[in-house]
C-alpha cells in the first residue's frame, strides 16, 4: 500500500515509542527484581565476567582442541547461572521470562518488518486513518461472537442463521487456504452486518489488517479522489483498498449504482482476486437483483468464488426496541 512521505514518518515515530516504552519498562523491572533479589545481579555479573573470559580464552589459547574444552566448560558454566537465575525468578512468582525483551509484536520485534517484507502490525498501522474513518473498532466493541444470541430466530429462520454463523467459522479457521469472498444477503435487520463485523473482530484480533466500508462511504471516498484527480490520494487508497487482508462491504446496494460504481466494483473484485485478499459483503438484495442491478459478469466473479448465505427473519432491530418499551419500569 501506498503511504505518502508523512504516514510513513508518523508510523516510524510509532515503532520507535513503543521500543522506548519497551525498554523502560524492561529497566523497570530489571531494577525491582535487582531489589528483591541480590543474588541475581551478582549472577548477571558473574555471567559478564566469564563472557568476558571467553574472549581472552579465543586471543591466549592457540591450540585449537584446547581452546575448545576450555570454551566449552566456559559455556556450560554460562548455561548453569542462566538456569539458576530463571529459578530465582520462579522462588519470587515471577516468570522465567520476566526479564526477556519486551515487545509490542513479537512477529517483527517492533521493526515493521520480517524478512524485508511488512509485518501485519505495520500493515494495521497503514490502516489506522481508515479504521478511524470508517468507525470499525467501535462497531466491533457492539458486534462480535460474544454477543452472538440465536434467541432472535426460529424454525427455518433459525437453521440458515446457525448455517451462517458455521460459514463464518469457517472462513476464519481457513483464511490462509481459501480465498473465497463470503456473501450475505437477505431481509432487513437479520444479522448480516453483525456477522460481517464477528468475521472482521476475529481476524483483527488474529493480526490481519482488516478495512471496513459501507457502499455509500467506499465509492464516495473513490469518486471524491477520482473526479479531484488527485492522483497521489486515489492511489494510495486503492492501495488500501486492494491490499488489505480483508475488505468488507457493508450494506451493497444503498449507493447510487451508475456505471462509474459498477466498474469500480468490478476492478475491486477483480485486483483482490489477483492478491488472493477476499470480500465481505451484505446486502439486502437478493440475488436476482444483485445480478439485474450490478451486470452478469460481476454477478458471476461473485457467486463462483463465495460462500453464500441467506438470511431470513423478522428485524432484530425492531424486536430489540419492543423489549426494551416493554421491560421499561411504570
């Protein structure tokens, strides 16, 4: 993706406050546990000392067998203090490793990056601007499996919401495998949105960079660069857009559908094809208008490579609202 001169400084900053914060609060501890434990210290020390002897040993030693078992009992020595300092930790209630490096991702070891190439903490970070626009850590905090009720269903409404919430399960258990889109359509209010978000909290959670549009929001934001020419701008969101782990699509349908939005679906669909990075989308449409509406080809890149549920049922939204005017005090 894309980032202009100033995202890629403000993301620099980021990595290098969380590695100052790491490293003050390792001083931290180091200080508390030098407190409460003496002996650990001086086994720090002692550790120094016969480092310090095995670089003498490599210099004075120029007999190679013997330069080998001495470094070696050297070694050992090293690796009985290291031992001995971990126990000591223990006998406080601490963890042997309370006293490793700290740090925010233990991926990339807060660099950014894994072998050259970005880590999915440093492609969150890309996405912060859009995660701020779009509202999606508010809507996961309201929407996610911990909330999951089936009490809202029944009979054949029930069995195709269960079917859903095992596709979704699905999806996420096989996200590096299988790179099909997953569709939801159906009736108002009948959990299609909710789903979308239980899908994009789990894969946030996992590290996955995820990117949350309402129709109306993703192709305003495209015409609104698109038509300003503003060349730098529509490039590094169509970055976003396209190289996102996973973009989600909430409520297709609701924007103005002309051909400027039909061919921007279809490029989208087609670019996140390419990239193996799959499509969340809910609709109210079924599939006969989906198809009337957004042409055949794009109906077709859909429904070829997607899972597919249906939805049915009375609006939650409004059974909600009459429990609560029912449940509330006279």
């Amino acid at each position: 993706m894309a980032l202009t001169n100033g995202e890629y400084e403000k993301i620099k900053r980021i990595y290098d406050e969380r590695r100052l914060s790491n490293e003050r609060a390792l001083m931290e501890r180091r200080a508390d546990v030098y407190s409460r434990i003496p002996r650990y210290k001086a086994l720090e020390d002692k550790i120094a000392d016969i480092s310090m002897e095995c670089s003498r040993a490599m210099i004075r030693m120029p007999d190679a067998a013997q330069r080998k078992s001495y470094m070696d009992k050297l070694h050992s020595d090293i690796l009985d203090l290291r031992m001995e300092k971990k126990k000591l930790l223990e006998a406080e209630g601490l963890p042997r490793d309370y006293l490793d490096p700290i740090y925010s991702c233990v991926k990339c070891r807060d660099t950014g990056f894994i072998d050259g190439e970005k880590c999915s903490c440093f492609k969150q970070l890309e996405l912060e601007p859009l995660y701020d626009a779009s509202r999606i850590k508010e809507l996961l905090s309201r929407n996610n499996f911990a909330l999951l009720s089936y009490d809202y269903y029944k009979d054949e409404d029930l069995r195709r919401f269960g079917e859903a919430v095992k596709t979704c399960r699905q999806f996420i258990a096989d996200f590096d495998k299988d790179c099909r889109n997953l569709i939801f359509y159906g009736t108002v209010g009948t959990g299609k949105s909710f789903l979308s978000c239980c899908v994009a909290k789990e894969l946030l959670d996992s590290g996955r960079s995820i990117i949350y549009f309402s129709a109306q929001q993703l192709f305003q934001s495209i015409s609104a660069h698109f038509y300003d020419k503003d060349k730098d701008e529509l490039n590094s969101l169509y970055g976003r857009i396209y190289g996102s782990d996973l973009l989600i699509i909430d409520d297709l349908g609701t924007e103005m559908v002309n051909e400027f939005t039909r061919t921007q679906l279809f490029t989208i669909l087609n670019e996140r094809a390419l990239r193996n990075n799959p499509v969340v989308i809910s609709t109210n449409l079924d599939l006969d208008t989906i198809r009337r509406t957004y042409s055949d080809r794009i109906f077709s890149r859909l429904a070829d490579n997607s899972f597919i549920c249906h939805l049915t049922g009375r609006d939650i939204r409004i059974q909600k609202k009459i429990e609560r005017e029912y449940n509330k005090p006279n």
